[in-house]
C-alpha cells in the first residue's frame, strides 16, 4: 500500500488486481499476507488483528469469523489450506513456549489446541510451505543454529520426518526445502547435491501410478519411511 502496509489480495479469475475489489482486508483495513488459496476460493494467511485465518470462499477476511485462534500461544500464522478446508501452518503453544509448533486444522474449523498440535521435530521450528488433500504437510526446519542448517521435512499423519533420513543414504543429496506434497505423495523442493543448488521430486514406493491402487493396504508408518532417491 503508499504508507507501506501489507494487503492481502484475491483476484478474479485470469484478471489483473483490480483495487476495489480485490483487497482481502477490507473492510476491517487490517495489515495483512495471504499465503495459500484452495479451489474454492478459501484464502489462508496472516493477519494483524486476527492472527492465522481463513476467509469465507472469495470473501474478504471477516475479523468476526475468519481467525483460527492459535495452540495457546499468542501467535499463529497459515500457509496451507487443501479442498476440504484443512489449514496447516505454525502457532505458538503452551507446551512449546516461544517455539512455534504445527498445526492442522479440521476442515474449515479453528485451530484446537487439544487435537491438531502437532509439535515439531526436536527443537526445531517448523516452516509449512504444502499440504495436500489428505492432510500430509511439507516444509522446512529451522534450527537455532542458524539459515544455513535447514531441513525438509514431511508430516505423514501426526508423525513429522526429516527428509533426509528417508533417501538413500550416501546419494550426497541435503534436502533443505520441502514446496509441495500432491494427492499421490510427490514432494517437490530444493536442497543441494555435492554443494549443488538443485531442484528435487521425491516418489513414493510404490510408484505413483500404482499408489492410489494399493493405498487401502498402507498401513501405518512403515511404507511412509521408504522413499526414492531424488530426481
């Protein structure tokens, strides 16, 4: 905006931002980001007066009925939301203090504090960057030790996994960033190989194109653990 604030925004489809219309803020004028849109026109983000939210399918954000609350902490932010209206992202909890923990929502529910804390990895804070239809959330860790330790991650029901500890061992790739988790488990991200920036996809064993016939037969952890190498 002129005086500097952040807006979130929403525009039509195949249009440019059309200003009386597409402001996510108003009519609360609120400072505000939007990270994540689902299919129906649900947008996710982070809101000063309200914190993490999720509007209405392409309605602005309404202070009254949009924020999701937090873990108990006093901030939480929203950077994932799928076609059921789950939202992912990270809060603030009691447990944890100051450490943001993640968080999955039911869909198109607040954030309770009983049911979707879903913690972290070790001490690390957890950075949600995708989540897919069935709830499973990908991003990055960050350590206290500084930006240049990062990790991928992945949670996989309530279980969150480094991504570095399910590729082959001595592929001489570091996973860093985790973008993207499609409906057939593919995850998308950046890292390095051999002190390369590259780009990587990680497939599911079984292949995705016979996952979704076998997925009735997945049970628990154990398949989750095995993945290919990167592209």
């Amino acid at each position: 905006m002129p005086d500097g604030t952040w807006r979130a925004f929403r525009t039509g489809p195949n249009q440019p931002i059309n200003p009386a219309t597409d402001d996510l803020g108003a009519p609360a004028d609120i400072s505000c980001e939007a990270w994540a849109i689902n299919g129906v026109g649900q947008v996710v983000g982070n809101a000063a007066a309200v914190g993490a939210f999720r509007t209405a399918p392409n309605s602005p954000i309404n202070p009254q009925t949009d924020g999701l609350g937090t873990l108990g902490g006093t901030g939480s932010g929203a950077y994932a939301i799928n076609s059921s209206g789950q939202v992912a992202g990270v809060s603030e909890s009691i447990s944890g203090g100051t450490r943001k923990h993640l968080f999955r929502t039911d869909p198109n529910q607040p954030i309770n504090p009983l049911s979707d804390d879903l913690g972290t990895l070790g001490t690390d804070d957890p950075l949600v960057r995708g989540m897919n239809d069935r709830g499973d959330i990908v991003g990055t860790l960050l350590t206290s030790e500084g930006a240049d330790i990062q990790r991928a991650f992945a949670c996989l029901g309530s279980t969150i996994l480094d991504l570095n500890d399910v590729i082959e061992a001595g592929s001489g790739w570091k996973l860093e960033h985790a973008y993207d988790i499609n409906n057939m488990g593919q995850i998308v991200g950046s890292g390095h190989l051999n002190a390369e920036f590259r780009a990587y996809r990680l497939d599911p064993i079984p292949e995705p194109a016979t996952w979704l016939t076998s997925i009735a037969g997945m049970i628990g952890f154990g398949f989750l653990r095995q993945w290919n190498r990167p592209a």
